[in-house]
C-alpha cells in the first residue's frame, strides 16, 4: 500500500534511504545518519514536498521523495529519490509502488512526472520500461565547486 508520508517518519526514512544507497549499484557516501537525516528532511518538510510511502505488513519498503511545481502545462511531480529495501528488490515492488504513485498523482490532477537517473544503474531500465523516456532536448549537468588545489 502506498500512502503520503511526512517528518514523523523522518528516522524509518532516512534509514531505508541509507540502507539501499549505500549499497550496490549506487554506492553513495552516506556515513552519517545525521546528514542523511538532514537530506530526507531537506525532501519532505518543504510547502511542495510531496513524499509517499510503500508500504508491506505495515513496513516501510519503499520511499519516493519529490516536490511539486506548476508548469505551464499544469501540476507536476518532480521525483528526486526512488527506492525499494535491498530485500524485496526485483520481486516487482517497485513496478507496483510506481503504478500506485502515478494512481495518486492522477487523482490529485497532476500532468507529468519527472526524474533524473544514470544510464549505468538498472533504475534507467525499470522507468524505461515503465513508460518513462528520455528527453531528447535536455540534458543534466553538475559542476565541481570544490576549493581549487
């Protein structure tokens, strides 16, 4: 079951957060719980957060954590973190989390979904076999400002 989630689940949240990306294929550096606590709250404690659960017996299993904005075209949902526990991934979790993410937005009117990926991880192949494509036009780019040597 998928429902909306908030700060009271803020310690579940950044745990299951830190559980899978500090794990293969993401390998992120997240050493602190406290910092990892901080991003999750940077997520869900904002007037266009929209942060939903997924939820198995009652467990939290799977977070996606966005924000809303309104575009010309109406309301969408800007995705800025999608997972599933390490232990029931590839079981089809989150093909049915991301059907009932979209059941929801449809529901509250909203017209599209957005979110960024690498191409090397199997994320890429899950949104591109569930119907997300990439954007021929836009590109995503990042710059280093760390101190110079």
């Amino acid at each position: 079951m998928t429902k909306k989630i908030g700060t009271a689940l803020v310690d579940e949240i950044s745990a299951l957060f830190m559980d899978v990306f500090t794990r293969e294929p993401w390998n992120d550096g997240w050493t602190s719980v406290g910092a990892a606590k901080e991003y999750v709250l940077d997520l869900i404690d904002n007037k266009n957060s929209l942060a939903l659960g997924y939820f198995v017996d009652e467990k939290l299993c799977g977070l996606c954590l966005g924000y809303l904005f309104h575009w010309h075209s109406g309301k969408e949902y800007f995705v800025k973190e999608f997972c599933i526990a390490h232990d029931i991934q590839a079981k089809g979790h989150g093909r049915i989390f991301l059907g009932e993410i979209e059941t929801i937005l449809r529901s509250e009117g909203l017209r599209g979904v957005w979110l960024s990926t690498e191409r090397r991880v199997p994320a890429y192949k899950f949104y591109i076999s569930n119907g997300f494509r990439e954007l021929e036009d836009c590109v995503f780019l990042a710059k280093n400002l760390s101190p110079k040597q």
